[in-house]
C-alpha cells in the first residue's frame, strides 16, 4: 500500500475534489523554511520570501513531532500556490502543483520518498525523521534563483502516521519559496555605550575616503575609524572624533541613549543595495536614557550620488521623536574627527545658536564650507521651546564639495 501511493503520487492521479482550504501544520506533520512558517509568514499564500543577495542557505524542515523514524516523501513543484489542488484520501489536500480538467495532477516533481524508494534509491532511505522526528532537507540558494521568469518553487511533504488509521499517513502545510534580489540587510543588537563593526560589501565614499567597514555606535553616531561609548553629547567631544583623534563620523542624534542595552529593542542595522551602490546605517526603536521613553528611528544614507555627489550624506530624521521633557540633548553633524581648535588644521563650525536653528538657517540660505576641511555640526537643547522646539529638520543633505567641503541644503 506504501509503495503503491507513492507510485500514485508520482504518476499524479488522484482525482479527488479540491478541499476547501490550505493544509495548515499539526503536531503530526510540520514544515518550514528556513525557520519561517510559510502560514504564520503568508496565512493566504504561505508565500515565503527568501533574499538571494542575504540568503545563501536553504533548510526546509520537517517535523514528525512525536513519531519518530518515519518516512518522508516531499514533493516539489515550479507553479505558484493558488490554492488547495486536490484532496486526499487521509483528509489532507495536496496545495502545490495544478490539475488538468482530467483530475491529473500535474508539475509536481517527487523530490525524496522515504516510503517507496522510488525518487532516488541512494537518498531515499535516509528520507525518515530522526529519533526527535525532525528531518533537514538542505542546500544552497543560488542568486540565479530570482532571474528565472517564475522565480517561485512550492514544497509539501507527506509523513508516515502510525497514529492516523485508517491510511496512516498526514501532510504538512505547503510553503512557496519565493526568490528575489534584493538589499542586504544585517542587524544588530548593542549593550549600553556599545558598538559593533560591521563589514561591508560596499564601499562608503564619507568626505572622500573609501571605507570598507563602518562602527555603529549605540549612543547615536557612526563613526569609521574606532568605535566609542561617549555619551556626553558635547560639540568638542564631537569635533574630537569622540575621544578618538582624526575619528571621522556621523551624529545622527549623538545623546545618551538605549539605557536597555540589548534588552532595550533597539537595533543598528545596515542595509547594503547592489543595485544601486546605496548603504544605509539605521538606528532602528531608539530610547531616550532614563525612562527609555521612545527616541524613533533615523538613519544615514551613504553613496547617494545623484543627490549629495561622491563623498556625502543624508541624514534622514524623519523618525526622531525628541524628548523635552527629559532633557535629552543631541547632536547631529559630520566631522573629521580632527579637533581643528588642536590640530590647527582646517575649520569646525558649530552650528549650535541657542535656539535650535543653526541647520534650518543654514539649509535656508544654502551653507558652504569656507574652509577645509571642515566638521559641521548643531547642539539641539531637547527641552527648549520656541517655533522648532527640539525639532531639527526632517533631511539634512550634506553634499560633498571635496575635501571634506560641504554644502548642506
């Protein structure tokens, strides 16, 4: 009876009617992939999207909970899932494939059967769940996968179930593996005054020099040359490079922040698009220190040519969330790191006027860097009020003249 169903499954000839709906995962019979349940992630489609320009690995995976050393026959299939395709004789629906007007079922392709031997009889006795019921079907993602015209394959599986009379037998849901190229994109968590280096695969162009890693600071600036937990907000530390000299950065929203640590569901993450040569740095559920009352998120875009020329960067603000009530100061800027009022070299140009303009009045008459180079950069008082209150500008782009020259509109 075993091998004869699996001799029909292949051959396609089930001719029972269409369930109503998809064959969802019980205790019995599982899958997912890639750690995702393609019902939990798609509950309509059991679409499960897969990055081929982040994902290099691919693990579908297979539960028999608790029945143990069971056979495994999973089916595979190029056609898109639309709905369920038919049901079988155990209750279940078989969701992948299509079925001709004859009641055929067709372009579903046995992958392993570990019931009839029949699909590869060298792999197919090591298709059964182990002694924990799990069974990996592994491999690897090519970025080929999302240039194909349906760059889609739908996977099920049918289990053995020795606790399922009459025919003993139970399905998992069925998931759609949907390849695309798209950003990379890592995250990552940081304890408090933390950072981590990141490694890119892009290139940062910052003021002229090519950075091939970048440092995420937990306390809201990026920095290239070391990382730092200074979270004193002050505009010297800020043109000092944060204790580190010629420590070349960022100051999205430079303050004491993420009390919480990597406890405080606050992520760094750093997005990396092939295509269009982009990097962007996110600080992503930012907290406020104290009452880890909510700061947003904001973040800085790198190798944006078209708009801030080689060299510059957008600070994009739109998320920050200020907190006056806190006091919670910040800076926001770019510097060299150099410290000029030290170093004698080039010029830092504090922003800060007491009243939280220094960027909207420099973005109003069209800043230009007198000197080079040149680190820019604006105190805002959190609990000042006025027209801008805290507010600074949604977008600052700092477009790079060269040199470490800006002009910021």
């Amino acid at each position: 009876m075993k091998t004869l169903l699996a001799t029909l499954l292949v051959a396609a000839v089930l001719t029972s009617q269409a369930a109503a709906q998809l064959t969802i995962n019980d205790a019995n019979a599982s899958l997912d992939i890639n750690g995702m349940q393609p019902s939990v992630v798609d509950p309509a489609n059991h679409l499960i999207p897969i990055n081929v320009t982040n994902v290099t690995g691919l693990d579908i995976h297979i539960s028999s909970g608790t029945n143990i050393n069971v056979g495994v026959i999973l089916l595979a299939s190029g056609s898109s899932i639309t709905g369920p395709v038919l049901t079988v004789p155990w209750g279940d629906s078989v969701d992948i494939g299509v079925l001709s007007g004859a009641g055929t079922l067709l372009n579903v392709a046995l992958v392993t059967d570990g019931v009839g031997f029949s699909a590869n009889p060298l792999l197919d006795p090591l298709a059964l769940t182990d002694i924990n019921g799990d069974y990996d079907y592994t491999g690897t993602v090519s970025p080929g996968l999302a240039a194909l015209a349906d760059p889609s394959v739908a996977v099920q599986a049918i289990l053995q179930d020795p606790t399922a009379a009459p025919f003993f037998f139970d399905n998992t849901e069925a998931g759609d593996m949907n390849f695309f190229s798209g950003p990379a994109i890592t995250s990552y968590t940081l304890p408090d005054d933390g950072s981590v280096t990141h490694n890119l695969g892009i290139q940062i162009d910052f003021g002229g020099t090519l950075y091939s890693s970048v440092i995420l600071n937990s306390n809201g600036f990026i920095t290239f040359g070391a990382g730092s937990g200074d979270f004193t907000e002050t505009m010297p530390e800020f043109f000092g490079g944060w204790g580190f000299p010629n420590n070349a950065g960022v100051a999205l929203a430079y303050s004491d922040l993420n009390q919480g640590g990597t406890g405080s569901g606050a992520t760094y993450d750093v997005l990396e698009d092939p295509s269009t040569g982009l990097v962007e740095c996110q600080y992503n559920n930012q907290n406020w220190f104290g009452g880890s009352v909510p700061a947003g998120s904001f973040k800085a875009i790198f190798n944006d040519i078209g708009t801030v020329a080689a060299g510059g960067v957008i600070a994009d603000l739109t998320g920050l969330i200020p907190n006056p009530a806190n006091g919670n100061d910040f800076i926001i800027g770019v510097t060299d790191g150099d410290d000029s009022s030290l170093s004698g070299v080039g010029t830092d140009t504090d922003l800060s006027d007491g009243a939280n303009t220094g960027f909207v009045n420099a973005i109003a008459t069209g800043y230009t860097s007198l000197g080079t180079p040149d680190s820019v950069g604006e105190l805002f008082q959190s609990a000042l009020t006025g027209p801008m209150g805290a507010n600074p500008p949604a977008v600052i782009n700092f477009l790079h003249l060269g040199s470490f020259q800006w002009f910021i509109f």
